[in-house]
C-alpha cells in the first residue's frame, strides 16, 4: 500500500514543475522535501523555515542542517506570531490564526523566489485531530501531496527509513505554544521557559517528552513506561531544581503519560462550542 500511495505522491509532484515546501525539518515535512528533490530535482524545490519564538533553536538547527545534507536550497523567513493579538490571547482557534499568519508568510517568499505553489506536510491521519490550522492551509490555497497521496504517519516514517532519512523515527514535535493552557497569555518569557526545560529533559535522554506550563506548574509528560526512569532522574540528576530555576515553583510529572495534544483533552467537554465548529 505505501509503494503505491508513494508512487501517487511523485506524480502527483511532477505535475507542478517546480515547488516550495513548508519545511520544519519533523519526519512528514523531510520526507515531503526528500520526494520533492526526486520527482523535480534539486534546483526545481526549495525550502521555506519559519522562524519564530515557537519554535525551538534546537530543532531551527537540525532543519537547516538537514537541508543541506538533501543538497536543496533553504531560505528562513522570519515571523512574530506574538505581534498578533488573536494568537498571543490564546483561545481554542489560535493555531488557525497562527498557521494563516506563518503561511502567508512562506506563501509571499515562495512567490517572491518564485515558486507559484506552497506544500505543507499534513498526513492523512491528521485528520483525525483537532487541527484549526488545516482550515488556514485550505483557504490559502496550500498544497498538503501527502495527505492527498493517502500516506499515514506509519508509512511515512517506514518509507523515510527505506529511504534512508534519520528522521524516520524522530519523535512527534507540536510548536512551543501547545505547551500552554487555552486562554492563558503566550509570552517570550514563558515559552523560552519550556523550551529550556524540555532542551535540559532531551539532555538527560528523554526523547518523547511535553513540559505543560500551567502558570508557575510544570506538568512532565513522558511515556508511561519512562515514568520511573522521569522520577529517578528528579532524584539524582536535579530536574527538580534547575525547573525551579527557569522559574517554575512546582514540578510534576503526569501519571497518563505523554500523549499528544493533552491540552486539547478539555475540548471535548464542550463539543457544542461554536468557536471549534467553525473551524474544524
């Protein structure tokens, strides 16, 4: 089934000539790119990063340095989701506003480098989540070949390993900004705080991980099965303290386990909430 969803994908590319991709450097978007450079060749795609205080310096490093081992041409375009106050409140919908906002802006540069088409990563199992950031890639025209093509995130990951990409088993990343409890205030300062906290977390081996910020609340999540290893690492490694340092007056680790999207487990008590009906 993946052979044949992948040989979808690359006629489905070859139909554009040439094309940017949004290129976050996640397994879907490196996998998309690497499809892209053999159904147009290097010269005929190009890479567009958004940089922005949601995403993580660590993983803005990995991306550019994975561009240029896939030899393709990446240009980091610069955006300040926070400088628009629909995202920086917070609500349910912010990743509508702030995905329209940082795809524009690759959607301008694309066409200013001149490339007449943008594609997105999305997987056909996206739309299985809540995802108000699909409504933007539709309204503005973005092109998402995987989901288009049928490929789920397991063959994904299965045809980026066939394909030799170190990305195939890269664990699942969400923009800073998930970290935050809906209608609690983004900021420079507390999403600069998670982002420390996970990179010391990653530092100690935790690979699959969230750092919740609940105000002055840490709530750790890593898989269930690390949890003894999470609480080991508060007892001899500091975890505890250095949190404390970055800011948080009390740290905690979840006892569900990581799972993706925990801040949107309060949406579903209120499924007749016009706001999320709109856009879903």
């Amino acid at each position: 089934m993946s052979a044949l969803a992948y040989d979808r994908l690359l006629s489905r590319l070859k139909a554009l000539t040439r094309a940017a991709v949004a290129f976050s450097g996640g397994t879907d978007s490196t996998f998309l790119l690497l499809a892209a450079k053999e159904a147009l060749g290097a010269e005929n795609v190009l890479a567009l990063t958004a940089d922005s205080v949601f995403f993580p310096r660590e993983e803005a490093k990995a991306a550019c340095a994975l561009a240029g081992r896939l030899g393709i041409r990446q240009v980091v375009v610069p955006v300040d989701p926070l400088s628009d106050p629909l995202i920086r409140q917070n609500s349910p919908d912010r990743c509508y506003h702030c995905k329209k906002r940082l795809l524009s802006a690759l959607k301008e540069r694309a066409q200013a480098e001149g490339f007449s088409c943008l594609l997105d990563g999305s997987n056909a199992d996206d739309a299985g989540d809540y995802r108000p950031g699909a409504k933007a890639v539709r309204e503005l025209h973005i092109l998402s070949p995987l989901q288009e093509a049928g490929l789920n995130k397991a063959e994904i990951r299965a045809l980026s390993k066939e394909h030799g990409l170190a990305t195939w088993e890269k664990p699942a990343s969400a923009c800073l900004a998930s970290r935050i409890p809906y209608h609690e205030t983004l900021t420079v300062e507390v999403l600069s705080r998670v982002e420390q906290a996970e990179a010391f977390l990653r530092s100690l081996g935790f690979s699959q991980l969230r750092v919740r910020a609940h105000q002055n609340l840490a709530r750790i999540e890593v898989p269930f099965d690390e949890l003894p290893r999470l609480t080991k690492a508060c007892r001899i490694n500091g975890v505890v303290a250095t949190l404390r340092s970055l800011g948080f007056t009390y740290i905690t680790a979840d006892l569900s386990g990581y799972r993706m999207g925990s801040m949107n487990e309060i949406l579903s008590e209120n499924q007749d909430n016009p706001t999320l009906e709109n856009i879903r």
